[in-house]
C-alpha cells in the first residue's frame, strides 16, 4: 500500500501588481526588488477570500484526480491567513465543495503548511484511518501586510494550491521506469525559540480583567536576514537527511520543489547540495511568496504543463514561520 498524488489544483486572484505598481506605493523599484527576490509580479486578492481560492482549488484538483467531492475522506487546509477563526477554513471547503464524509480541520506551519498538512494526512492513511484527502495551501496575506512597509510588502502574494492524494496498492502504483509512485521519506522540525524573526500577532491577552495596552502588531514582522540565515542553513541540511532517510543522493532526485521565498534561497540551498540550479523550478517572478500555497500552486503548474512524468522522484521542502521546515522525498 502507497500514498500516490493523484490530482492537483490551484487558484490565483486575477489582480496582477506588478513590481512597477509597487513602486507607486512605497519607495522601491523593479530592479533592487527583482535583485534582492527575484519577484517581479504578485497577484493581489480584491475579492477572493482564503476559502473561495480554496474551494477553487479542491474542485480542480478533484478534477484533474478524476475524483468526486462526495468521496473525499478528509480535507486539510494549511493557511496563517484565514478570513473567520471560526468555523476553520477546511469545513469552510467542506461544505462548498460538497463533501459530506470528510473530517475537516486546518493546520497553521506557515510556510512549511503544505507540506506538514501532505505529512499529516500520509500519517492517517497509513494508519487505514482515511484513504484519501484533500490537502490545501491557501493564503491571503495582502490583509496581513503593513503597505507602507517596503522591506515587506513586496515579498508576498495571494493564491491557494491543492493536491488530492489516495492509497493505491503497491502494482497500482508501479511506475514505467520500475518506481512506485508515493512518499518515500520525511523529514520535519520547529523552533518555536526562534519564532519572532518571522511573525504576525492577532490578538493578545484580552478580557475585563487583563491589561491589554500590549497589543501585538497585527502586521507581518520579519527580520530577514535572520530569516535568509535559516533557509539557507537549514534547508540543505533538511533535504540531506530526506535523502539519506531515502537511500539516495541528490543526482537521484529529478525536481527540487522549494517554497517559493526568494530566488537567492532556492540558489544557495542548490548550491550547497551541489546540485544542478535547473532541478529547481521556480515562479516566484510572477506569483510573489504566498507561504503554505507556494509548493502545491507550483506542483500543479508542473503537473499541467506536462513537466512531470510518473515515476519521476521530487524533493518537496518548505521553511518559513515558527519557525518550521521539512523536506519529503516522494515518486510522482
Ligand atoms: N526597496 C528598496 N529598498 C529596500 C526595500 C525595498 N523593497 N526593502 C528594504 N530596503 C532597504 C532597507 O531599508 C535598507 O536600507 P538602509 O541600508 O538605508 O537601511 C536596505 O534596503 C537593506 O535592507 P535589508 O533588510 O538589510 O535588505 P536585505 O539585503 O537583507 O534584503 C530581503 C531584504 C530580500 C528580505 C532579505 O533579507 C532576504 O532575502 N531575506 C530572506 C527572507 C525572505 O525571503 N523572506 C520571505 C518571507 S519568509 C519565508 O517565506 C520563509
């Protein structure tokens, strides 16, 4: 028995801002922000909520599966952005989509969301709990963004990305090239002792009988070069010991699917495995960061334009707030 990906999904807002545009809010330019993140455009919710791009994703990747909303089992929605605290953002999904029979519920890892919330649903279903699942990143964080902050809000973009995964038995998922398709290794971590580099406060400790002049700031705080020092440490050392976990070594890996950050990032961790800088796909130029989305929306871009082939071997890895990391070795 495996845990293959059997469909995928994404949705993007249809407001395209453009580095151009940025410029006209805060004092920055196209050249330092493409430079210094490589991003050169976003796409910015006017309307869309992390729901409605949720939705929007689950019935695509449902689609793409071949698969209908009434068999879903279980539905995970990574999101740090969600519009209600309550009900969570996955029932939200549930009843959209009309999927009576899942369990729904949300997972907050930040950047890392997907990839924890694809961990978490794996870890079910080799229980036998649950034989398949929705899982989701979703965020809308443009309402998380300070706009007058320029060494923020250029970084950050809205979207949600979705895959559909299944357990198929060992045949079923045997693959031309002999591989079987499935999650051959995980690796996860947290340090929450680092968590304020990287935060967004919603509210503090308040009731009638508590002081609450000491609000958190509701806006994204980063310190990003203690952020860039993570990534760039952590990363590497993440997916090594994936593939060691595996038995492999990075020539085995055909595509590195990193969290979409900053260009120099996904560089410097190619550069310290050693590895070829074309095994990282990227698209942060057009989409911007959008934290937990960012792995599932490029997995589907991928899947869609015919770039990925079962049997091929990928390293999923994201990193961000908390802070989190984690690194999965799985075949397409
Ligand atoms: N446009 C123009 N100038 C800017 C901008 C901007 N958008 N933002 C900051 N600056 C200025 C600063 O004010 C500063 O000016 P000063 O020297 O006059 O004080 C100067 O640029 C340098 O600022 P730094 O913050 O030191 O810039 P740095 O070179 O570190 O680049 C960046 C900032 C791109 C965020 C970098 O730290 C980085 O890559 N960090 C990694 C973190 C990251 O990518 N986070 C994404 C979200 S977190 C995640 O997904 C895990």
């Amino acid at each position: 028995m495996t845990v293959k990906i059997s469909g995928t999904g994404s949705a993007l807002p249809e407001k395209t801002v453009t580095n151009f545009d940025m410029a006209k809010l805060v004092d920055t330019s196209d050249e330092w922000i493409r430079e210094r993140t490589g991003i050169a455009e976003r796409r910015i919710s006017t309307k869309d909520t992390v729901s409605t791009l949720a939705a929007k994703a689950c019935q695509a990747a449902l689609e793409n599966a071949g698969a209908s909303a009434e068999e879903v089992e279980l539905i995970i929605v990574a999101t740090c952005s969600p519009e209600l605290l309550l009900p969570c953002c996955a029932c939200q999904v549930q009843s959209v989509i009309g999927a009576p029979h899942a369990v729904a519920f949300d997972i907050n890892a930040a950047c890392s969301g997907f990839l924890f919330a694809l961990n978490t649903a794996y870890a079910y279903m080799n229980t036998g709990l649950y034989k398949n699942a929705l899982i989701v990143g979703s965020e809308v964080l443009s309402k998380l963004v300070d706009w007058s902050d320029r060494s923020t809000c250029v970084l950050f973009g809205d979207g949600a990305g979705a895959a559909y995964i299944q357990t198929v038995k060992d045949e079923e998922a045997l693959c031309e090239n002999g591989r079987h398709s499935g999650i051959e290794s995980i690796v996860q971590g947290s340090d929450g002792s680092k968590g304020m580099v990287l935060s967004c406060g919603e509210r503090g400790v308040s009731n009638p009988f508590a002081n609450d002049s000491e609000q958190p700031s509701k806006y994204i705080h980063m310190d990003g070069q203690e952020v860039y020092k993570f990534a760039t440490r952590q990363v590497p050392a993440c997916i090594s010991e994936a593939l060691n976990k595996a038995g492999i070594g990075v020539d085995d890996v055909d595509k590195f699917v990193l969290h979409q950050a900053n260009v120099r990032i996904i560089e410097s961790v190619a550069k310290r495995l050693k590895a070829d800088i074309s095994k990282f796909p990227m698209n942060l130029d057009r989409v911007g960061n959008m934290s937990s989305a960012t792995i599932p929306v490029l997995l589907d871009e991928l899947n869609r334009s015919g770039q990925l082939k079962r049997g091929d071997r990928l390293v999923l890895s994201g990193f961000g707030a908390g802070l989190t990391y984690g690194a999965s070795v799985i075949v397409w």
